[in-house]
C-alpha cells in the first residue's frame, strides 16, 4: 500500500510540473510516509517526488519555507553547504527569509558560516539585512568574516545601515578597520549611513571617520537639518569630520557668511557654538552672486578685488557689531589683514560703516561711553570730556569752516600721535588723535577763530595735552550740531 501511494504521489508530482502545493499536499496527506526515514529511504522518497538530492532543489525548499521537503532533504543527507546556480547556500537561503530556527539547526549539521554566493553575499549579510542580532552574533562565534564584501563593495555592515539596523551597525563596527573606501557607485559607508538621517546609525560611523571628508549634498543637508534642530552637539561632530568650512550646496562661501549677510544669528552663533572657525576666510575676490546679497558699501566693493578676506572683516564692514563681538568673543583675530599691499584690518572697514561699536569692539579695551566719552557741540564750538558720567573737561575748539566741515556723527579715537604732522596740508598738529581711522581728528591748535579748520577739531594747548593724556583709544567722540 505504501508503495503504491509513493507511486501516485510521484505521478500527480510530476503532473504538476513540480508543483510545491501538489507535493505539500502530498506529504502532509500520506500519513505512509515515513516521518523519520532512513537516508536510503529518504533519497528514494525525493528522487519519486521528481528531486535530487543536491543543491538547486534543496534551496528551492528553503526559499519557498516548505518544511516538510526541507525535512526529507535533510534526512536524506543532503549536503548543507552545497548551492544552487547561483552559488547561494542553504544557511544564506534560511537567514534571507528569516526561518531563523532552521538557519540554528543548518548550523549545527556544518553549515559553513563563511561561504558566499556567487555575489560575494553571506549568512552574516543576510542576518545584518533582516535585522537579527542574535543569529549574527552566532555567525561570527562560527567564523563568519565580518570585514567580507560583495561584488559591490558591501560589507554585512552595509547592509545593516542600508537596512537601517542599529543594532547590527553597533555589533559590526569594532570589526571594521577602514571606513573611508567607495563601494557602489563611488559611494561610501558614510554616504549610506547620511541616506538614513537617522543619528543611531550615522553618530558612530562618523566618529570612526578620518577628519578629512569633503562635503557634498548628503552631508549637508544632514547639515541643515542638524542646523535647524539646533542640534549643536552632532553639528560639532560634523564640521569636526570635514576638511573645509561648508559652505551652501553650489556656493563657494562659508555658511557663516550667508547666516551673517541673512542676519540669521540663531544659525551664525550655532555654528560657532559647534566650532565653526571664527577666522574663516573668505573666498576672495568674490562671486558676483555673493557680493549682489550686499547693500552698496565699501565692504562690497573690497570683496570684488581685495584678496584675504574673511568673517571679522564682512562683519565689521556691514556694521553687525554683535556679530563682531560674537567673533572676537570665538577667538577671531582683531588684527588679522587683506593679502594685498594694502593690508585692511577690520577695523578699516568698520569706520568706512560708520558703526561706532564695532569699531570699539574691534579696539581692544576700549572703554564704555558710561566710562569715557567726548561730546562735541559743534553749534556752540564746545568739547566735554565725560569719564563715568561726569564732565570732567570742558573747552571750547574751533571746528572746520565752509568747504571742509567737520562731519557729524559717532567716531571713535583710533589711534594717537603726540607729534603728529598732516600728510596734506604738511602742518604740525600736536597731540593728535584721530577719529576712525580718517584724516581728521582733535589736536592742539588755534581756537581764536571759530570754524576755522580744514576739518579736525581744533583744541587749546592745555586742554589737547590733558585729552591726549587722559583719553583712552577706543573712546566714543559723538559731533552733533
């Protein structure tokens, strides 16, 4: 009798070209068949049902999870690291379709943890794809080759980031010594692990990383996002990983230029607070696409010819003093220079913005007004020294007469020379200080006359001593009417 069904079954088998369902309904019908056979008897029952004992057949059971021919394969004796066309194995065809307790039992019967198909694919791949820590972890306690790639470059590392596995990447990475190679399409560990946007897997791939990445689109927009979240910690991670300042996607600027030029100071001091360096150069002379996000001003017109330029010296130039001070507060350097022979300081350009308080900033323990100040009237032809608040020297001055007036508005003392004599009209003027950076100043000289001058404010003998004596550079010299 049970040969007989043996005989049907092989028939509606072959019947249905080899049909699983036919088979399954076969075997799970025919309670004759013997459910522990011997291996002879196991053979014979697949060669009836129309199968070798061999590889291909074998893995056809598996990838279609039929666990009752998988059973008969394995009573027959079949090789458990034999593969089909393909090279696949039998332990790479359990573990890709996650039938995790065969995978186990292969294992135990000799599945070779290190054997790869014919695409360099392997068990550990396969378990780093599903997501199965555990299973992986036995795979390498069997000598499963961790650093092993396929024909594209990827590691069982790979795929876990691609397959977005933190687990996985957390138990791979101590294996892998280099991060930095390409894989598929020029592409790298890294560019997969940015692909995810997910921290988990990108924060330690991208500490392993030599600090010398270049920036690209993935990177930042990674940027960006990490930017607007005010994520300081993983935006200091980032620009610690990468060679040069980044700078907006087809722009040659630093970010810190376009947050400066937008007024975004929430991004501006972000970036500082992450690390950025407050002595970024610019990349001068600039595009005209930079230099047209500028209002009109001397900044702009430098930034078109003056080479060296960098972040103090746009800053001082556009009048931002709270960007000037939250550079120089980063470590930026006050004295820092233009490459030309003209050798601009950023202090040159905050007198050519007329901005009082960067000009200040930028003079190095230059005092308050609460502290120090001089108020010129010049409708009174009259000068007040103030030091915390009080008047403290009072004189009257003899300020520029018609064709060369001396301008109004907020100066600051820039610098000081005792015996100072005027580069164009070639006359002593003592006691000289001058008033941002310009060819004007307050000095000793004749006040008999008022409006008299060619510009400078002219101070008695005594008074101009004192002054010089007493009035710190970086002082604020307001004019008004």
């Amino acid at each position: 009798m049970k040969h007989k069904l043996l005989i049907v079954g092989t028939a509606l088998a072959l019947a249905s070209g080899g049909n699983l369902f036919a088979i399954d309904a076969l075997l799970r019908a025919s309670i004759t068949l013997d459910t522990a056979p011997h291996q002879r008897s196991a053979a014979m029952q697949l060669e009836m049902l129309g199968f070798s004992v061999d590889g291909p057949d074998f893995i056809r059971a598996i990838s279609t999870a039929h666990r009752p021919l998988i059973d008969l394969f394995l009573a027959a004796g079949v090789d458990v690291n034999a593969a089909d066309d393909s090279g696949c194995t039998s332990l790479f065809a359990a573990a890709i379709s996650q039938q995790w307790e065969l995978a186990g039992e292969l294992l135990k019967l000799g599945a070779d943890a290190k054997l790869a198909d014919d695409d360099g694919r392997t068990p550990l791949m396969a378990a780093a794809i599903r997501g199965n820590e555990a299973f992986a972890k036995t795979l390498l306690e069997r000598g499963a080759d961790p650093s092993a790639a396929d024909d594209d470059g990827h590691t069982a590392l790979h795929f876990a980031v691609i397959a977005k596995q933190p687990a996985l990447v957390a138990l791979l990475l101590p294996f892998v010594q280099t991060f930095a190679d390409p894989c598929c399409k020029e592409r790298g560990l890294f560019a997969h692990a940015v692909a995810t946007r997910d921290w988990k897997i990108i924060e330690p791939i991208l500490q392993k990383m030599p600090a010398n990445l270049l920036w690209n689109s993935d990177s930042r927009a990674l940027l960006t996002d990490a930017i607007r979240g005010r994520d300081v910690a993983h935006v200091r991670l980032l620009l610690g990983k990468h060679l040069n300042a980044p700078t907006p996607e087809g722009r040659r600027q630093p970010l810190l230029a376009y947050a400066l030029i937008d007024d975004n100071r929430t991004a501006f001091q972000l970036l500082l607070d992450a690390g950025a360096d407050p002595n970024t150069p610019l990349n001068t002379p600039a595009e005209k696409e930079f230099r047209d996000l500028i209002p009109k001003s001397t900044v702009r017109e430098y930034l078109g010819s003056e080479p060296g330029m960098n972040l103090l010296m746009l800053a001082a130039g556009l009048g931002r003093s709270e960007y000037v001070k939250l550079l120089l507060e980063r470590g930026a350097t006050r004295g820092a220079s233009t490459t030309s022979k003209y050798k601009l300081v950023p202090l040159y350009f905050a007198a050519w913005a007329e901005c009082a308080e960067a000009q200040q900033l930028l003079l190095d323990g230059a005092p308050t007004p609460d502290v120090a100040r001089i108020e010129i009237s010049l409708g009174s032809q009259r000068a007040i020294f103030m030091k915390n608040n009080v008047p403290v020297l009072s004189t009257d001055i003899s300020t520029g007469r018609s064709g060369f007036g001396t301008p109004e508005g907020r100066f600051v003392v820039t610098d000081k020379h005792q015996d100072h004599r005027s580069t164009i009209y070639k006359v002593p003027m003592p006691f000289f200080m001058r008033l941002s950076c310009r060819e004007f100043g307050l000095h000793e000289g004749n006040t008999g006359s008022t409006f008299a001058s060619h510009g400078c404010i002219r101070v008695p003998a005594e008074a101009a001593r004192r002054l010089y004596r007493e009035v710190p550079i970086g002082t604020l010299v307001t004019i008004g009417p």
